[in-house]
C-alpha cells in the first residue's frame, strides 16, 4: 500500500467528460416574517 496517491492520473484527468448539473438550494434560512408567522401558529 502506498503512502501518497498516484498524482499522474490526476493530471490527465478529461473534465470534459464530467455531466453539467444544476445546483438546487435546499436549506434556506428563515426571513424574520417567516419565524414570526411559525411563532404565532406555535401559540395558537
């Protein structure tokens, strides 16, 4: 087993080959208008 990774097939590595993707936020933070309203449907 070696110590260090093999770098030459890094280096010739084709990023041509990688697929396009879309990057999807899907943890927003809350506004203040959002806590407010979750806070008052808690106390109802």
């Amino acid at each position: 087993m070696a110590d260090k990774p093999d770098m030459g097939e890094i280096a010739s590595f084709d990023k041509a080959k990688l697929k396009k993707t879309e990057m999807q936020e899907k943890n927003t933070l809350l506004t203040k208008e959002t806590t407010e309203q979750e806070k008052g449907s808690e106390i109802s």
